[in-house]
C-alpha cells in the first residue's frame, strides 16, 4: 500500500469532490506505462529510482519481455495540493493497436484522460484512436508531452528550435480535437435542420430566408484545446523524472523579476520576449529575431543541465547547479558512472514529474459529480433509441447519475466494463500472512495433541497382536505402526493436491464503477445483460418490486449476491466491505452472471449502459485442438474461460466441430494462446494455420486481358465461350441465356425459378456494410409482422432508415436498377449481409422490406405467398457459401425473374413442411430469436399439411426441393458471370526512418502491399508510410520488417476493408504472348488462384493440381542378388 494506509483511501473514497478517475492514453511505445511509475512511485508503493525499469502495472511476463502493455490496470493514489487530499484512480491502457478493446474498457469507466505524446515522433496513428475515443465517451482531456530529453539527447535540437517543434505538436493535437468538435457540430446542426424542415413544411412563406451559418459561431469551443497557459499541458521526461507546467516557472521567476505571476503565465508560451533594459515583456518575438520567452526562462535552464550532466559531465558546473537550486544529491550519485542516474537525482527534485501531473489533474479534470447530462444520456440509450423514449421510471434515474449520491435510498447503478482473471493465491482472503503469538501456541497444542494420538494408535495396534503370539514379540507392532503412518501420509497428500488446485483455480474479477448509491457486500442486486429491455421488464413486474421479491422470468435480468468486492491497487488487491458512488472497484463472485460486460443496478428500470465501441475488429481465425483427445473438455472449459476474460476475443464452433478462435491481430492471439495454455486450460493445444477470411462476388465483363492488352469484340466472345464450356460445368436440365438468366426447375418438375447475377456497386455494398443494425431492425419488424405483432420502434431509427433508403436509391442509377430499391425482396447472408434479393418477377406483389416505413401490407397472390420463405432460405444458403471456395458473397444482386408453378396449393399443403433453413450462428442471441420466430411460422405450415393429409413426393417435402433448386440457381447465376475472390485488407501504417526506407518498400512490395501515402514528419528523419496489405500475407509481417530494418520501423496494422483481387481465379494462358508472358502453368503470377486453391484445401474440397508432372521410370543403381 505504500505511504498510505487503506483507511485513508477507505475515507477519500467517501468525499465524491475529492475523486478523480482517470486513464493514461497514447500510441504505443510513447511512455504511458513509465510515466504511469512515477506517479505509483509518489505514493511510496515503488522506489523512484525503478520508476521506468519496473512497469509495475504491467504484471503479465509476457507483458515484460515484449515491452509494451496488452491490458488495463488500474490502481488508487494519494495526493495532497493547497491542504486538499486527493483520491486518484489511475488506470494505464496500452497502446498497441490489437489491444485497443482495453482501452475502450478503460474509457468508459473513467472521467478524464492524460493523453500522452512523444515530442520526437508527435501525433501518431494511435494517438488520434485514442483521441476520438475520449471524445466519443465524452471525457475530458489533459496533454502530457514526453520524451522531451530525447530532442536533446537524440535530435540535438536548439532550445530555440525546440520550442518549434513543440508549438507544432501541440497545434497538430488540437487540429485533431478541433476536427472532432466541427463533425460535432455539423452533425448536430444537420439534426436541427431536419427538424425544422419537417416542422414547418406546412408554413411555408414566400420571405423565407436561409441560415448559411454551420453553428460553429455559436458554439463555445474555449475549453476544449490544449494550451500551457491554461494549465491542461505538461512537458516532460518521465524515464528522467522530470515534467513541468509553465505556472511553476511562473511563480519562481515573478519574485525574482518582480513582475506578476498571472501576467508570465499568459506571456510564457507565445511569441513573447523579455526587454531586459525596460525590463517590460514585449511582443513579437519572432518577427524582432529575439528568444521567446519560454525558451530563455525554461528550456535554456534544461538545456544547461543537460549539457553539464549528460554531454560534459561537468562536475563543477553541476555543483553550482545543485547549490543553487537548494537540492541534495547523494555522492554515491555523484560519483556514479552512468550520467543519466545523477540527471535523474537532480530533475527529480527540481521537477518531479509526478506532481505536475498530479497537480494538473486535481485541477484541470472533473470529479465523478461533475458528469455531464448529455453523458448520461448517451449511456442510458442503448442503440438508436432516444432518451425520450425511454420509459419514464427510467429516465427518472437520470438525476441519480447527475447527483452521483451515496445516500442509502439513492439506487446503486454499477457498470461492469470487462471481466479478468485473477489466481486464488492473488486474492486478499488467501493471501499468507504473519501468524499472531496466540495462533502460533494454538498450532503447537494442536500438534502435540496430533503426536499423541498418533502414539495411542500405535500401542492400541500393537497390544492384540502380543497377545495373540502368546507374550512373545512379534513385528506385528511396527508394520501397523507403518500402515497408520501410510495412511496418515495419503491423507496430507490428497489434502495439499486439493489446495494446490484451489489456489491454481482462477478466479474472475468484474472491473466497475460505481455511478450510484452505494454497493455492499453480502447486497443483493439485479444484472442487467446488454440486450435487457426495461420497457418490457417493467410491464412484466408488478409495481414496487426489490431485488429481495420473488419476481417472474424477465429476459437477460439475473438476481444475484454481491460476493466480495475490491480495491484495485495494480498487481494488489484488498478486501472492501462497501464502495460508494463515484469509485472504480473489482467485485467478486459474478463469473456466473456476467459475460463480458453488464450493468448493476437494485432498480428494474435502470436501462444497460451503451455498448463499448472497439476499434479493432477480430479478423484473425485460427481452429483450436488438443494434442490429446482426452483432454478435450478441458479445452472447452479454457476456451469458454478466454472467452469471458478477454473483451475482444471470440469463441466460435463451427459447423465442422471446429473451435475457432477470432482476434484482432497477431499479437493479440499470440497472447490468447498462452493464456489458454498456460492459465485456463492448462493443457498442450495444435493450432491451425491462421484461417484467412475471404469473400467471393462478380464483376462486370473485363476490357483488358492478363497481359494489360484490350479485348476486342471477337477476344471477348472467345473468352465468354470459354468461361461457359470449362468453368461452368453446368448439368443438365440448367437453362442460360445470353444474358446471364439462369433457369432450374425443382426435382418434382413442379415449380421453375429464374434468377441473373448482377455485381452491385462498390457505394451500395458499402452501405449495406455500415448499416447493418438497421436491416436488423428492419428485418426484426418484418417477423413481427408476419407473426401479426407488433414492434414499437422510435422515430429516430425510423429517419435513419428513410436516410438509408434514400442513398440506397441515389446509389442505384440507371435502367437496370430502375425501381429496384422498392423490389427489395431479402438482404443475405443471414438476413443482413452485404447481398441483395430482387423480386423481379410479373404480377407479384409482396410486403416490401420497408413495411416499416409504409407501415401498409400489400395483397399478394396467395399460391406463392406460401413459399415465400423458401425462396428466401435458398438466397440465404447461397449467399453463405459460394461456389469458388464455399466463402460467404459480397457484393451480388440476385434478381429473380420468373417463378412458375405447376402445383396448386392444397396438393403442395399435403406434400410439404414448410422449413425455413436458414443459416444461423450457433451464439447469436438475435438469431436465436428470430428461429424462433420462423420456427413458429413453421409449425403453422406443418398443422395445416397434417390437417390435410395425404402421400409424401419421393422427392422430399416440396419446400426443400424449392429451397435447394434457388440454392443451386443462385449458384449457376453467380458462376454466369467473371467470378472474383475478395481479400480482406489491413490499413498499414509504418514509421521509418530515410536510411531504412528501400527495404521497407521491398519487404512491403514482397508481400503483395500497396503504397498509399509518404510524407515527412517535419523537424525530423522519420517518415509516415500509408500502405494497404492483404491479412493472408500480414503473418510474420511485423516481425520481418522489424529484422530487415534493424528495428528502426514498426507497422500497426488495422483491418479497414475487402478488396476485389484484380487477377481471374479460373484464368489459365491462351495464347502465346501469354504462355511467354506467365510460363505454362501460370501459377506464380495469379494470386487469387494461390488463394482460392488454399482455401479449398484447407476445407477438404477437390483442387485441380497435378501431383506428379514428370513420371519418369526411376534407374535401378544396385542388383539385388
């Protein structure tokens, strides 16, 4: 606990104003974790001489030996400024960019953030996600620039020239910030706008006049930018111990100059100058050719120092130095051989770092009462819903957020951001500590009783035996006393086994905080699941209800026990018996309750909080199996374990009986599989290959062939042909126009479907990427619908459909997508894919997909009507798995444009069940929900064939013969057309510097990567490099660039979007230009054919390569005789 007992944290915990909770953000690699030691190290709980060499929040090994933080940790500190006491709850994040789900853990749970900046490198890509992340949590920042000893050490910067440098940081920080505040506002501004439009279209006059303004006059921006004068900016070296404000060289110099400190505190960053004959500041620094203020007051202080400490090693010069300042330095400092160890003496008595921080935050961040309203309803709105929608028991909770009150009668409302793991002997209740003097007497009586009985057993073995042998001794005596002494040994060893599993269990911990109320021990309290509505659970309970009632079933809602609860003190915990409102906590005992995050709360209106935004995405797959077979429930159990322990990992089983698991880069799942291996299974596991995600689509004819020649009308039918004959390999009984229209009649010949492929635009499939909860919503109304319910859905969700639909129709231009918006008949795959389903067909009307905007059902002819959803949950089959390599479709519009039937529809009633197949994931909550809903409809059909009695078709029931005949036409459209494989992309940004810069390029171009953007990071060697880079070439990506560079380079990569490989899978060379061109077999140029061959062959389906080419008869060398 360091200098401060857990009494006095206990007390701090109680005053909500003196609380200040806090993350530490930054790219990787920029100090958060070193500065973070500093700041544990004022507390006394590390020494300062390791702060920067230990990284004492990161406890992970894996953590250490790599050198960069994979989660959050978080710890509480005291600090004291102007006879205030203060508690901070510091929780440091990491940077890398395949952990930033920690981060948005973190953010969520905090009131402000120190963003960190290195002064060498500046804004980097990380900086800016975190950045945006703080403001979309809508958080307060403060500016910590660090690594400033390394413009001294390593550029060799003037201070003169360092002072620019640093006015560029800090302007390229709040053009971020300021980038944000505009979208804002616009945003906002478009909102009102619409409003109005839609509130005075009926008073319209002929004197209307058009506000051109965007809002930003109006808007108060003043607060929100960093600047050193209004005390929000630090400048630092934390791995020195050093940092500053500009009030504290403020203060100094305005008693020995005489000059007030408010008015050096607004000339001490800007272009100021001090007029030593007037002894006036005066300005214009920069125009008179003079030394800014900030420079000849401050950084030519620490550039001195520097130059005695590091550069001269002037020991006279640094006497003065340390006499001057009033400072103590011990000789052996003096003395020591490492210059950076006497630097570090001295600067951290000058300018300790942690009390500029400390200092900076206790005034500049806000304390947990200070929330804001639009905060608070931004939290309480799950998805689109407005906060006005909310019910109104609900919304009155919004004034216990904004009290933040710990009174008894205030609900408790708690946010659980993530779980994680913590081993048995970490917990404060199994920890070892000092036996008492009485405890050590009661342990030697109990021993010496233990003795005893041990020797009565002896003798009582040993008395019927003599006097069996006649009085005569026998060895009678000392094998009993062996088997009492066997057994006695047996009995420790099962009970020391038994303790060691028990403190090799792990034990999972929720990572809080508390907004309301106060949270106990031993209290009982409702979990509320992310999908938890309290519309309906407070219909569903009666008026007046607590936790302590017995209370029906309510969907996603758990009763439960708060077991134990905890202060979070880094590697450390300790035991609470209660947390008021406005502190992180752990809580013990809700492994059962909570998956990945939850809401607390003792009130059935409380809403969940707002699900946590992740900028990663998992995109990296790998299949999971043991090394023995036996040992398989064991991986289930760890694999389930990971899946709780870790917020951005995902646990999949696939059809095959395959289990996967999906992470959001390499480094993350290099770190899932220790964890697996190590902590929760505990067993030696086979990994797979990384299964690299694809996708498949069609495009329009190409112009030009593989060897960049122009196709001409005859090459163009001769490629059509070609396609047709050898790729194809259509049966028989499958008609093909000229046009691409595919027609296949059903096994029975009593139905005919004809469907045509058309490739969608790149908008449109980029908007259907985006707006994947609406369809959901969208497609959620539609089953209400046909189940003849009802589905409340606010306006707000309403106008962004009506916005989608309106760019769905901008998008689709032309004659061929005439009126193809309103024919929208299904979305795929799983009813809200990027693929679309077009009812083209004559004379048939169906309820639109936007019934929810028309909310008007259309007359449809019943005969089809009741196939309707076979004719879907083909679309859906098809879609999931493509005829390329059975990856899902992306991107293709099935039309379909005729649809006849020869069979009425008592005879099909009698034939057929009416299944709706569709493809589900097996732990998806809302796929769930809707096979419920289709399995209801489902059981409607079957009543009524049973009702109707009759034969069953040899063929099967009629509805899968329709479901697999649209299966297959689907299919035979799409291989209609130029088939291409799409690949998934990584943004890539690399750091470099110029010397490195040729085999950067060259490790890039060998891994099929694509250069965006170069530019200069001014004032500097290094070199921003935008490039994208397929994720199938990315494995090892880092690490070779790493090793060709000399480690002067490093990439984050980012999944950002899919791409159409250029290259025809099916292309094989033709004519000679081409056999010269890519050789016979052509194989090492075509990528998408490496791809798609991999794919298949990974999947067990048939590749077409030859094993042996060259079947020579081997020569026979030796005879045998």
């Amino acid at each position: 606990m360091g200098h401060t007992s857990l009494e006095k944290i206990i007390a701090l915990q109680k005053k909500t104003s003196c609380i200040r909770n806090l993350c530490i953000l930054a790219h990787v690699d920029h100090g958060k974790t070193t500065l973070a030691d500093s700041l544990v190290a004022s507390n006394g709980i590390i020494s300062s001489r390791l702060a920067g060499k230990l990284r004492y929040l990161d406890s992970r090994e894996d953590e250490q030996i790599r050198g960069i933080t994979m989660k959050s940790s978080a710890i509480s500190l005291h600090y004291t400024t102007g006879g205030n006491e203060y508690l901070i709850n510091l929780i440091d994040s990491p940077g890398h960019v395949d952990f930033s789900s920690e981060v948005s853990t973190a953010v969520r749970l905090c009131d402000g953030a120190i963003i960190v900046v290195d002064a060498v490198e500046g804004v980097c890509p990380q900086t800016q996600v975190v950045l945006r992340q703080a403001w979309l949590e809508n958080i307060r920042p403060v500016l910590v620039i660090n690594k400033i000893d390394r413009l001294i050490v390593e550029l060799k910067l003037t201070s003169q020239e360092a002072f620019t440098h640093l006015q560029k940081i800090l302007e390229q920080v709040n053009a971020v910030t300021g980038s944000l505040f505009t979208s804002k506002v616009l945003e906002e501004r478009a909102e009102k706008d619409a409003e109005a439009q839609s509130s005075c279209t009926e008073n319209s006059s002929a004197d209307q006049v058009y506000d051109w303004s965007a809002g930003l006059e109006e808007t108060d921006d003043s607060d929100l930018y960093f600047s050193p004068d209004r005390g929000n900016v630090v400048f630092a070296s934390a791995i020195d111990g050093w940092g500053f404000r500009i009030h504290q060289f403020a203060e100094m110099y305005s008693q020995k100059m005489g000059i007030r400190s408010s008015v050096l505190l607004k000339t001490l960053w800007g272009d100021f100058y001090l007029n030593a004959k007037a002894q006036k500041i005066m300005k214009g620094a920069q125009s008179k050719g003079k030394k800014p203020l900030f420079v000849q007051l401050v950084l030519d202080n620490i550039w001195s120092m520097y130059d005695a400490v590091v550069t001269r090693r002037d020991k006279e010069k640094v006497e003065k130095m340390v006499t001057s300042l009033g400072l103590k330095v011990m000789s052996r400092d003096l003395r020591h051989s490492d210059p950076k160890v006497l630097l570090s003496a001295i600067c951290s008595q000058w300018l300790p770092v942690s009390q500029a921080v400390l200092s900076m935050v206790c005034e500049k961040l806000p304390c947990p009462a200070e929330i804001s309203a639009e905060r608070v309803e931004k939290l309480m709105s799950v998805g689109a819903r407005r906060f006005d929608s909310l019910p109104e028991k609900t919304q009155e909770l919004k004034k216990a957020f904004l009290d933040c009150s710990a009174d008894d009668t205030a609900p408790v409302i708690v946010f659980v951001s993530k779980m994680f793991a913590v081993d048995s002997k970490a917990l404060p209740q199994n920890k070892q500590r000092p036996l008492t003097q009485e405890e050590i007497s009661q342990r030697r009586e109990l021993a010496r009783q233990r003795h005893a009985e041990r020797q009565a057993a002896n003798q009582s073995a040993e008395s019927p035996r003599s006097a069996d042998a006649g009085g005569t001794s026998t060895p009678a005596g000392p094998a009993g006393s062996a088997v009492t002494d066997a057994l006695c040994a047996q009995t420790e060893a099962l009970s020391v086994k038994a303790a060691v599993e028990e403190e090799s269990k792990e034990h999972f911990v929720a990572f809080a905080r508390v907004y309301s109320g106060i949270i106990r021990k031993g209290q009982k309290v409702f979990v509320l699941g992310p999908k938890y509505n309290p519309s309906l659970a407070l219909r569903a309970l009666p008026e007046g209800c607590s936790v302590a009632d017995v209370l029906p079933s309510i969907p996603h809602m758990a009763c439960c026990t708060v077991d134990r609860l905890y202060l979070l003190m880094g590697r450390e915990l300790e035991d609470l018996d209660e947390v008021p409102s406005g502190n992180v906590l752990g809580i013990g005992g809700m492994e059962e309750f909570i998956l990945k995050s939850a809401t607390i709360s003792t009130s059935p209106a409380c809403p969940p909080f707002t699900p946590l935004s992740f900028e990663a995405t998992p995109i990296v797959r790998v299949a999971v199996e043991p090394k023995h077979p036996s040992e398989m429930p064991k991986l289930v159990r760890g694999m389930r374990l990971l899946n709780q322990a870790d917020p951005c990992a995902e646990v999949l089983i696939q059809e095959t009986g395959e289990h996967v698991l999906v992470t959001a880069g390499e480094v993350h799942l290099q770190r899932c599989l220790d964890d697996l291996r190590e902590r929760f299974a505990k067993i030696e596991i086979s990994v797979s290959e990384p299964i690299i995600p694809f996708r498949e689509t069609v495009i329009r004819p190409p112009k030009m062939d593989m060897v960049n020649e122009d196709l001409g009308k005859q090459q163009k039918v001769a490629v059509i042909h070609q396609v047709k004959e050898e790729q194809m390999k259509i049966p028989e009984g499958v008609q093909v126009d000229s046009t691409g229209l595919v027609t296949l009649t059903t096994s029975n010949k009593m139905a005919t479907v004809g469907v045509r492929a058309i490739p969608l635009p790149e908008e449109v499939t980029r908007l259907l990427e985006d707006n994947v909860e609406l369809i959901r919503t969208m497609e959620q109304f539609s089953l209400f619908a046909w189940e003849d319910k009802t589905l409340d859905i606010n306006q707000k969700i309403l106008e962004n459909i009506q916005d989608f639909k309106v760019k769905l129709e901008s998008n689709l231009q032309g004659h061929k997508w005439r009126g193809a918006v309103e024919h929208i008949w299904a979305f795929g795959p799983r009813r809200f894919g990027p693929n679309i389903l077009l009812n083209n067909i004559e004379g048939y009307r169906r309820p639109s997909v936007w019934q929810c905007l028309e909310r008007e059902k259309e007359t449809e002819r019943a005969e089809i009507r009741d196939f309707d959803n076979s004719i879907v949950s083909g679309f859906q089959l098809a879609t999931l798995s493509g005829p390329m390599c059975e990856e899902p479709l992306m991107g293709v519009c099935f039309s379909v444009e005729t649809w006849d039937m020869k069979i009425s529809v008592p005879q099909a009633q009698q034939d057929s069940v009416d299944e709706d197949s569709q493809p589900s994931e097996p732990n998806n909550d809302d796929q769930s929900e809707r096979s419920d809903m289709h399995e209801t409809s489902s059981n409607r059909s079957r009543s009524r064939a049973e009702a109707a009695g009759g034969s069953v078709d040899c063929y099967g029931p009629f509805s899968g013969q329709l479901i697999a005949a649209m299966k297959d036409t689907c299919r035979y459209a799409f291989q209609a057309k130029p088939q291409r494989l799409m690949a998934a992309m990584y943004t890539c940004e690399i750091m470099a510097t110029a010397e490195v810069l040729g085999r950067m390029y060259a490790v890039l171009s060998k891994r099929e990567g694509r250069v965006l953007q170069e530019e200069m990071k001014e004032g500097t060697d290094m070199f921003i490099i935008k490039a994208v880079l397929p994720v199938a070439e990315s494995f090892g990506f880092a690490d070779e660039i790493r090793k060709r560079t000399s480690g002067l380079a490093s990439p984050q990569l980012v999944f950002s979007h899919w791409e159409v490989i250029g290259s025809d899978p099916f292309w094989v060379p033709t004519t000679e230009e081409e056999y010269l061109h890519f050789g016979e077999k052509a194989d090492s140029a075509n990528q998408a054919l490496k791809y798609r061959n991999a794919v298949r062959r990974r999947k067990g389906l048939y590749v077409e390569e030859k094993l042996v080419e060259h079947a020579e008869k081997q020569r026979t060398l030796s005879k045998n005789k």
